[in-house]
C-alpha cells in the first residue's frame, strides 16, 4: 500500500497517542501540497487505516457531532495486536490449506492425453 511506511512511521512512533486525518494528511503530503494531491493522500490514506483497523493495530473513535473527524490512534498494547493478528492469520490459513490430493491428481484421477 502506497502510504503504509509512512503512517505507520508517524502512529507507531506515537502509541496511543490519536490522530485526525488532517494531521496525517499533513504529515504525509506536507501543508504546502495542492488539494489534488491532498485528496489522493487522504485516500490512500483511509486504505491503509482500515487494513490496519482489520489486522488490529489501530483503534478508531468516532466523533459524534456535525463536522467532527474520527480519531485513530497506534494501539498500545502489542500483546493485543499481536494476539489479534495471529488470531486473523490462523483463520485465513485454515480456510486456505490444501490436502496433498488438491495438489496432486490422484491415480483415480484421468491424467490428461
């Protein structure tokens, strides 16, 4: 993912610690960027937050009110994240492991002519 290092680089220095999307935007893209740019950052951005939010690593809170932007923030415990992700890629393997028999055709199996 394009801005992956950099996010991570800013929260991860930073745990606990929440953050607008603005002041990542900003960190990224510097204040002096064109809107364009900022718009592809914001983005690439929100990407990378919810793959991050999905493995564990990022906590969102959400702003109630008109206007408000979410916070996201590094989480500080790598127990939890850790546990999280392992928990995460344990399900992904077991629905993604292959038999030797779905790898190779069985004698039963008609071999192509």
């Amino acid at each position: 993912m394009k801005y992956a290092r950099e996010l991570m680089d800013l929260m991860a220095a930073y745990p606990g610690r929440q953050f607008r999307m603005l002041e990542i935007v900003n960190y990224i893209a510097g204040r002096h960027a064109e809107q364009r740019e900022k718009k592809q950052v914001r983005m690439g951005v929100w990407r990378v937050i919810q793959m991050l939010e999905e493995s564990g690593h990022i906590d969102v809170e959400a702003q109630s009110g008109r206007g408000a932007a979410a916070r996201y923030a590094w989480r500080t415990s790598a127990h939890d994240s850790a546990k999280v992700l392992h928990e995460k890629v344990e399900s992904t393997t077991e629905t993604a492991t292959l038999t030797p028999e779905d790898v190779r055709p069985h004698e039963t199996q008609a071999e192509p002519a």
